[in-house]
C-alpha cells in the first residue's frame, strides 16, 4: 500500500513517474519539505500548484534552500507576500543573509522588499562570512551602516577592525560609517581597535580615509600613545624571547645537536 513515506522514497529517488503516479491515481499529497531536503524542483513545482494559501505564503523563504533567484522571483510576480514576518519580524531577506545568498537578496530588493526593516544588524553576519558583494548591496539599500552592538556599544565598522576585514571596513565608510566613533565604554575609536591588534592594513585604510589620530580613550590615551605603548610591548615581548632562547642555549648547550 502506497504511503507517505513512499511519497518521500520517490521524490528523494528523484523518480518522476512514480511522484506522479502517487499523486494522480494514489491521491497522496506533496509537502515542501523532502522537495527541499532532496533538492527535487519538479516535485515542488507539483506542491506549489497543490499548496494552500498558507503553505503558498512560506515558499518565500523554503524556495531559498534551492539557491535560485529566478524561482524566488517567480514566487514574487505569482502574488507570494515578499515582506512575510516570522517570529521576531524575521523574513526572507534575513533568510537570505543568514544563507549567504547575495542573488536571492538582490532579487528580493529588487521585487519590492519592504527595506524599512534593516537595521543594521544583519551586517554583522554578512561581514563575519565576509561576503563583500552582499555588504555592498545592504549598504546600498539603506542598512544602518552605524549599528551599534547593545551590550559593548560597537558599532558595524568596530566589528569589522576587529575581524580585520579591510574590504569591509572601506564600504562601511564609503557608505557613511563614522569612522572616528567612540561613543562605547572605552572610548575606542576603530582605528584604535586596529592598534591594540595590529591589524596594519586596517590602521592604514582608518588613517587614509580620515581617522582622527588624537582622539582619547578612557584614560587619556591616544592612538599615538597606544602605538608607543604596543610597540614596547612587542619589543619586551620579543627580548623575552631572545633571553628564553639563550638560557636553553645555556643549560642545554647539547639540545639542538644530533
């Protein structure tokens, strides 16, 4: 007897004559999931003609799972609700963000996408897959470049110094990030964040692009003086080392001899 889960066998098997034949003469039913899950399209093209209306409204985001833009844009110009919300006001751009799909996302912004709804928040992930395309794109279409972080009162473009993403950190400001902010707990300005890590390439985009050098964290440090500061940490760093290497050489003169 023909069931369920021989439904799911034929659709994952890719068997195209049998999905048909449990549909027409079997009358079981398709959902989206093994459609997706097995990556079968002509079985979801059989749900997307048999869904109901709330099933029809989810497919905005489940049709991301194929990776296609032209089928997302196929749902959008057949009346498929584009700004749908979830829980938390979660949507399909969000979905798509969170997958890394820059050609879902364009096609979404593309179609109508309600953009009122970026914050800024969702560039923290898209900068941490480091996905330069899909920043510019956000960026572009009105996502708040100056989000800051609740909790350590960063912003987007601190976060990118941090991960020492550089082709971030240069759309961030080319899109009006504020590139001296310091408005956190430590008083840190990105360019200080590129110091305390030694992040060089981003120390000389934040300086090329305008950083202010005199800024003063808490505690009445500025870049310059965190520089000196870090250089002689480096230094007493590296002579530690050079006298740990000589003591070895001392107690264990043989140790480096065959």
């Amino acid at each position: 007897m023909s069931d369920w889960n021989t439904m799911e066998a034929a659709i994952a098997s890719h068997n195209f004559d049998n999905v048909e034949k449990l549909i027409t003469e079997y009358h079981l039913r398709i959902t989206s999931l093994p459609c997706t899950t097995y990556y079968n399209l002509y079985a979801y093209a059989f749900f997307l003609d048999d869904a109901n209306s709330y099933d029809l409204s989810l497919t905005i985001f489940k049709s991301q799972l194929f990776h296609i833009p032209s089928l997302c844009e196929y749902l959008i110009k057949n009346g498929v609700d584009i700004n749908l919300n979830l829980f938390g006001g979660y949507t399909a751009l969000h979905y798509a963000v969170d997958s890394n799909q820059t050609g879902i996302a364009s096609t979404l912004l593309l179609n109508g996408f309600d953009c009122s709804v970026l914050n800024g928040s969702e560039l923290s992930l898209v900068i941490s897959n480091d996905n330069s395309a899909m920043l510019e794109l956000l960026a572009s279409h009105g996502s708040n470049v100056n989000y800051k972080y609740e909790e350590s009162q960063f912003t987007i473009l601190h976060h990118a110094c941090l991960k020492n993403k550089i082709e971030a950190a240069n759309i961030l400001i080319s899109h009006g990030a504020n590139i001296n902010d310091n408005n956190n707990r430590q008083k840190l300005t990105p360019l200080m964040i590129g110091l305390i890590l030694n992040h060089r390439d981003i120390i000389k985009l934040l300086i090329s692009r305008g950083a202010d050098i005199n800024m003063q964290k808490s505690g009445g440090f500025s870049a310059i003086h965190l520089t000196i500061l870090f250089c002689k940490l480096y230094y007493l760093y590296y002579k530690s080392c050079v006298l740990r290497i000589k003591c070895n050489n001392i107690l264990r003169p043989n140790a480096n001899k065959c």
